[in-house]
DNA sequence: AACATAATCGGATAGTTATCCGGATGTCAA
DNA sequence: TTGACATCCGGATAACTATCCGATTATGTT
C-alpha cells in the first residue's frame, strides 16, 4: 500500500452510533476507493472512454487490479461508481423535487419529463455508460439505477394507465434510453437531444393520456383514458 | 446477414458473370468457412453460448485463430452468421410473404405481426444474440439484419403516422426487442412470450391505430383499444 | 506441366478482464 | 502498549479478443 501516514486515531466510536448500518471499513480501504474514483475520472476527462480500463486506473492509482476488483466487481460497477453522484441527484429530483419531474404534476407529465431528463443526462455520459451496458448484455438491468428508474416509472404508467402492464412498459420505456442506442443515434447520426425527446414525447403521447402541456409536435388530441381491457390473460408475475 | 469483409477486387472477366454470383473465393476459403459455422453452431448446441468462443471454434474446427477472425470479423460476425439462416427467413416473410407480416395488411397491422414475429426469433436465440449485442454496445445497430429492420419499419410507420419521426420511432420500437432485455425478461423475470407480444402491442396500438397528431385532423373519434390480446388488432383500419 | 501472383492460412503477440490467495496491515480489545 | 484477528492489498495467473505478418497454397496463364 502507499506510505501515507497513518490518519488520526482518535475517532474513539463514542460518537453517535450513526442511523445507518455504516460498517466500519478500513481506513486505507477508503483511501483507495476514493483515490480510485479519482483516477478514472480523469483518465475519462483527459484521455477519453477507451482509455478507462482495469489495469489502467490499477496502475495510476497505485494499486493491484485486485484492489480495483474487489471494490466495484467489474469496469461496469466502476463507471457506475464513477456516475454516482450524477445518479443521485437525478434521483433527487424525480423522488423529491419539484414538477413536473418531481411529485405533484399528473403521472404522464411525469413520465414525459424523467424521460427528458434522462436523455440530458445521456448526453452527459452515454459514451460511458454504453461501455458499461457492453460488460454485459444484462448488465444493465441488474444495477440498482435501472432498478430505481424502472419502479419509477412503473408507478407512475400504473397511475396514468390503470389496464396496462406497467411492468412491461416501464423496461419498454427505459429501452430506447439505452446508451448503446443513444450514442448511435447522437454520434452517429447526428440527431439532436431535442429530436429525441420529441421522439419520445410520440410514444409516451400515445401510450398514456395525453397532457395539457404543449411542447413539441404532438397535438393533445382527444385520446380519453378508457379502462382497456383489464387483465389481458397473463399472470402478472413480478420478481 | 452475411457481413463479411469483402474481399475480391475488380478482375476483367469477360465471361458473363450472370448466374454463378459466387466464384472468387477459394476452394479451402469456403470448406473453412462452412466448418467453422458447423462447429460453431455445434458448439452453442452442445455446451452453450458460453462455450463460444473464437479460440474454441478455431481450435475445434483445426484452423488458426486469425481464419476465423478473417472471416467474421469478430464474435458478433461469427453469430450473424451462424443466425443467417434464420434471419433470411424471417426477412422473406416480412418482405414478400403473407399478410399480416407481409405485403397487404395495413401498416399497423405489419408493424406488429413484425414486432410478434421478431419475438418468437428472439425466444429460440436471445442468449445467443445477447453476447453478439454485448461484443460491442453499438454493434446491434450497424449490423445489417438491424439496418433491414430498420428500413422496414420506418417505412410502415411513415405510411400509419404520416406526421410523425417515423426514423426515430422504427428505432425505438426495436429497442424493447434487445436481446439483453428479453434475456432479461424471460429468464430472469419469467415473463411469457405472449406477455411480451401484448406489452408490445400496447405501444402500437397507443401510436398508430389512434387519431393522427398535427394538422391532418383523422376524425377516428378516438377511442382506439390498444392492442388487446395478442392478435386481433383493430379491424377499423383498411388499406 | 510449370510459373507467377494474389489470396489465404495460422501461430505468435499484445492488451484486457477477472480470479485467487499468501502476505501485509489496520482495528479493536485487553 | 501489546496482541489477536478480520480485512485488505496486490502481484501472479488464466482465459479471451483481436491484430499482424511470414509461410503456404489455390488459381489462371503460358
């Protein structure tokens, strides 16, 4: 490991036992896990997405691959890591900020806007997220994001669509989000953040009630919320 | 979709190159190829996808590693080609077969017999076309089997939704169709086919069997049932 | 039948991901 | 302060993808 002197000692436990379970993990453990976030932070900002590999953020960081392994499980649970904070904060506003995102707008307005704000945050980090989605072709949807953005979402077609299979919508919704996709469609083809969530605005329009808010296109036609045929024959069956 | 490296430069034949399309490539060229397939194939049969590897079919079929990347280029090439068999079928039916997959259905109609039919693909080779997807995240969509999807969808779509990004919503409605994804819903999640079908023809149905948007004021009188039960569609829609 | 040429073959090599486990070190208790 | 032990470190190792290029061989011509 580094030289580094020992931090300070004291931190005696006699605090408050913290509310949450924090396990206490050795302090060169956090070192290194913050100093490797660090590094492949840079490597991404400095020499770009092929550049972050395992060996190489191992090497500048000072430490073994297996360090890195074990802290994030693989390069996908490193990029996930790495976006940590910009997750958050999009979790933030859809769980508790304001509308339409946030709480308070009617469930499709809702549904419209995580979807725009997931595509600005593609435009952000697609490069990087579609090296993760290529570690495993169902990488993606073990990841606690997906599985927080797919209960979003769910709920709220649940609201807006009362017959539908919410379940399978939300994944059919998240779909078109996959980074793979959107850097084909933005770096590709060129096509504009703007273009895509018209895109998306088409699809959310026609699959639940249209909204009073007139954005792109889409014209609010009339297109009541009937109750659809209820069950549809298949057992809904959620893990 | 036979997507190989096209070899063969201009030769002055003056021979009419009518019938026989296929004649430059070497006697061993072709043996080699068609064993590496067999093997290959043989390989997934026997042991599983995850048995598939490029040393392995290299090894099992008694040539060099560099034949078998010469002549797919990478393990995505390799499994388009072990699927080209099954592909091709599935673009006759959709291009000249019978309806509603093929010519004289409406366009709704086509597009979700083409969604059904892309689904039944995906539950015999899902996991198989989950490692191709993840050889490289973008890899899905510069493929040519994608890029014919692509082309016709866009075109029944722009024929139901005049007024809408038919190019963008071709792409989003395969999105759901991910090899990853389904991987995903079937095996993990257990969800049937014909659940997936109707999730599928739940977004149809709120897409194009609705009143258009914009200006061309389609006076359907709303009310469209997106997509019941899998199969019978909305009968309202004639040529 | 022998030749010239271009295309193919296939092993060596480089770079990555991921795992394993003996050794080093931090943390807590006495 | 000292000691015991759980945890962490990190290099060695195995497997795989992909590329390169000299050696080999098929093919059409003379």
């Amino acid at each position: 490991m580094s030289r580094e002197p020992a931090r300070r000692r004291g931190r005696r436990r006699l605090d408050l036992p913290v509310a949450g379970a924090e396990r206490p993990r050795r302090a060169d453990a956090v070192r290194n896990r913050g100093r490797i976030l660090a590094i492949a932070a840079d490597i991404v900002a400095t020499r770009g997405v092929t550049a972050l590999t395992m060996n190489e953020v191992a090497a500048a960081a000072g430490v073994g691959v297996g360090t890195v392994y074990r802290r994030f499980g693989d390069l996908a649970g490193l990029i996930g890591a790495v976006m940590d904070e910009r997750e958050s904060r999009l979790q933030e506003s859809f769980m508790a900020g304001a509308p339409p995102l946030g709480p308070g707008a009617p469930p499709a307005e809702r549904v419209r806007a995580f979807l725009h704000a997931y595509v600005d945050l593609l435009d952000d980090y697609a490069p990087l997220m579609a090296v993760a989605e290529a570690t495993s072709s169902t990488g993606r949807f073990r990841g606690g994001a997906y599985a927080v953005h797919h209960v979003h979402l769910t709920t709220l077609i649940g609201e807006a669509l009362p017959g539908g299979d919410a379940h399978y919508l939300a994944d059919a919704l998240l779909a078109p989000l996959a980074a793979g996709l959107f850097v084909h469609h933005r770096h590709e083809r060129g096509m504009s953040t703007e273009r895509i969530k018209a895109g998306l605005d088409e699809i959310v329009g026609g699959l639940l009630t249209a909204a009073p808010r007139t954005a792109s296109g889409r014209a609010g036609s009339g297109r009541s919320p009937r109750g659809g045929p209820a069950g549809r024959g298949e057992p809904d069956q959620r893990a």
